[in-house]
C-alpha cells in the first residue's frame, strides 16, 4: 500500500466545543512521511505539533497533543475521519487551539476529506499490523488490540441511566461503513453535568445542535441512532488510535474512554517506532 495525502487544500470555519472560539481550519496536502500535524498560524513560527501517542498530554472530555508549550485539543473527531479515510499525511492549519466541532461527530470532516479528495504517493504506508494482543486495564474497563486482517471495533459501552444502559456496536470498518453507521454519531453531555464543565472551562461551544443531551426524563434533542452514544464511543477509539498510525487490528473495548484510549495508543506506538 502506498501512502496518501490529500488532492488539494480544504477550509472549514466554525467554534470549538469546549473553548467556544471561532476557528478556522485549512486541511492541506503534506509530503510523505510527514504524518498528520496541526499547526498554530496565529503565532509566530506557525509552531506545530505531531499528531501521535508521545505528544498526548491531557484527556479530560478530550485529547489533547502538545509540543514545546503548543497544544490543541479535541483532536480526536478529526483524528478519527482520518482513520476512516486512511489519509497518511495532511497539515491541519489552525488559528486557535483547538479544531471546530462541526456537528459535533465526523461526517463533516470526512466530507471535508472527500471534498478535498485523496492523492496517492510514491512511498510504502508503515501500517500498524497488530501481531499481537496489546491491552489497557483499569478496573471493569478495559481495551484492546488484537490480531485481524481488517479494522474492526467492538465496543461496550455501560451507563447507568435508564435512557442509555448497556449498548453494545461491532463494527467492521471500511469508508462506507464508517459513513453510513458511526461518522453521524455526535458526542454526547448530561444536562446536569453541563454547569460543571462550564465552570471548567469546558463544553463552552456545545449546542443542541452539536451535543446530545440527556436529563433525568428525557433526551432534549432527536437522535441520529438509537444507540448513537456508543457509536461516538467507537469514534473516539479510532481517532484516539489514530496516533499510534493507521491500524488493522480488532480493538475491544468496554467503558473505555480518551485515557485508556490514549494509553493504549502509547503502547502500540512505542511498539511500532
């Protein structure tokens, strides 16, 4: 397989979802080898960072990548159409620190991708071929890699509340697929945490038109999918292993989220490099 990058320069405006700042959002073509790296035009230098499992620094609501004081947040929706459309090598330019929520999932970026459309390169894709289980644990949670000819996810995600429960998606992963069946599916808040992380600084840019909400009663908006919280969860394990590259393998996961993603995006990246 040979690398790609995208055909041509692809923009996107809108607000970050938990800074709330307008951003704007420039996808460009970068040269092989190059990886995927989100770069600051606002500040002097155009200082960037790389997109992989060592530059993870935070994962509270989010992940988070940093270099030499530089970070950016909320990566992992874009991180994840990244995945899907097995794009090697792209220069995300940004002039805040963190990308646009868009509809809060990543069917927006995937069109983006698509809009920009996909250039093949001369040098050989370093796929991540799991040839071995690598696995997470942190009480009843857990996730996994394990050895498959494909990319598929397993994910169970277990919640309490009545209005969500037990959900449970497995998927086998191709662009299509990904399209039609986790792309839509948007992050997701419950309407009493909403003040907390307000007082956090986070979740600032949500609406009901990027977040699904959740009250004691009842869901404050419609659903994309009956079980649309854990395909985001499947989401977000693919745009958080995403930084450990582009992987085959069959990740299994239950109640994982960004920090169990991330470690394990850790190991297999150490395992790799």
């Amino acid at each position: 397989m040979k690398q790609q990058t995208i055909a041509k320069e692809a923009v996107y405006t809108g607000i970050g979802l938990h800074s709330g700042k307008d951003v704007h959002m420039r996808l460009l073509p970068a040269p092989e080898d190059t990886g995927i790296v989100f770069v600051r035009t606002d500040l002097e230098g155009q200082p960037l960072v790389h997109a992989v499992a060592s530059s993870v620094t935070a994962t509270v609501r989010a992940t988070t990548i940093e270099e030499n004081g530089i970070k950016f947040f909320t990566i992992e929706h874009l991180m994840s159409a990244f995945q899907a459309a097995r794009i090697d090598n792209c220069r995300v330019e940004l002039d805040a620190e963190e990308p646009p929520v868009a509809d809060g999932a990543a069917l927006e970026f995937l069109d983006l991708l698509a809009s920009a459309g996909i250039k093949e390169q001369e040098g050989e894709r370093k796929e991540i071929i799991i040839d071995r289980v690598y696995r997470v644990d942190d009480g009843d949670r857990f996730v996994m890699v394990l050895p498959y000819d494909g990319l598929r996810v397993s994910f169970t995600s277990l919640n309490p509340h009545p209005l969500v429960g037990t959900q449970y998606c497995d998927v086998e992963l191709d662009e299509g697929v990904y399209r039609k069946e986790i792309a839509p599916a948007r992050t997701i808040a419950y309407e009493k945490e909403i003040e907390a992380l307000h007082s956090m600084g986070l979740g600032l840019g949500g609406t009901l038109e990027n977040v699904i909400v959740y009250n004691d009663e009842k869901w404050l908006n419609t659903l994309r999918f009956p079980d649309e919280l854990v395909r985001h969860k499947v989401l977000d394990v693919l745009g958080d292993l995403r930084l450990a590259g582009l992987i085959r393998g069959h990740i299994i996961a239950v109640k994982s989220a960004h920090a169990l993603n991330t470690q394990l995006a850790k190991k297999i990246y150490e395992a790799f490099h």
